[in-house]
C-alpha cells in the first residue's frame, strides 16, 4: 500500500518532465529572432572596421570589440587594473537596438556617477576589457552574449543579447595583486 502514493509522485515527475515545465530546453528557439538580429547586428560592427577585437589568452573562442575615444598616447603611463584589482568606472549600458539596460549615472556612493567594483566579479566582457584600459580611458565595448550574460539573460536583458557599454575606468583605489 506504500508503494502507490510514491508510484503516483513518480508518475506525476515524470509527466512534468516530459511535458517540459520547468525546463528551459526552449529559449533557443524562443529567442530566434532576437539572437539572429542580434548577431547579423555584431557580424556588421565587427567588419565595420571601427572596433578593435580583443581575444583574452585564457579564453581563446571569447573577444569583445572595442574602440577607444581618447588619446592612449595620454594614458600609456597610467595603471591597468589586474583581475583583482578593485576599479572605478563610470559606465551606462544598452543592448544592440540602443534600449538602456543600466548605468552608473544613477549612482553616487562612491563620487559622481561611480560603480566601485572588483574586476573578477564582473561578466567577462568587462574583464577582458577593462585588462586592457588604463586608468583615463573612455572607450566603447561591445560585449558578445558568450561573454555577457549568455543563453539566460538578467533582468530586463533577454537571452542572447549583445550588449554595448560606453565606459570610462576612472581610478583603480586598491591595485591588489595577489594574497600570499
């Protein structure tokens, strides 16, 4: 007599398992037309010529695109933050068809417009490009959904969203290497 309420849970699993709820298996497809306009959108700024693709040595199928609005020449002296660094950066967020999704202009804990961050703790996009800013330089970054937030999204960013980041790293207050 035990065995049949836990034959019916077991029924009952496998029912909602098959019938796929709970399960994302689908955003793929859900996602179609956004992730293809989204990536003819990417193919076209990285022929474009006006970015330059940045490969990380410790993720060689990874890149963002990246073009600088200062004069590096002004900045070659300055710090570039380590993964463990902890940045400032003023910075604001769109996806591909120009619909803001965030920015650091709402905010004023750490100064003006500051986001006080470690650059580890960040998506991968700003981490490959915040390796190769200095501190002064103000850039545009195309970041791929590989490298963002991927096949799930975060809040008001859908699955499979390439995102555009206008950035500027403004100070690195604890330039920290490594604990020993």
């Amino acid at each position: 007599m035990r065995k049949l309420p836990s034959l019916f849970l077991l029924t009952l699993l496998a029912v909602v398992v098959a019938c796929g709820v709970g399960n994302n298996s689908n955003t793929w497809e859900e996602y179609a037309d956004w992730r293809e306009a989204n990536d003819a959108w990417l193919e076209m700024k990285e022929q474009s010529g006006f970015y330059r693709k940045i490969v990380p040595e410790w993720d060689k199928s990874g890149f963002v695109l990246i073009h600088y609005f200062n004069d590096r020449t002004k900045t070659i002296n300055n710090l570039s933050p380590l993964s463990t660094s902890t940045v400032d950066v003023k910075y604001h967020g769109r996806l591909y068809n120009d619909e803001p999704f965030d920015s650091s202009y709402l905010q004023t804990t750490y100064g003006d417009s500051i986001y006080r961050t470690q650059v580890n703790t960040v998506i991968n996009g700003w981490i490959v490009a915040l390796s190769d800013m200095r501190v002064g330089d103000t850039c545009e970054v195309i970041v791929p959904y590989r490298q963002g937030y991927g096949g799930n999204g975060s809040g008001s960013i859908k699955p499979y969203s390439h995102l555009i980041f206008g950035l500027k790293l403004v100070d690195i207050p604890y330039y920290e290497t490594s604990s020993k």
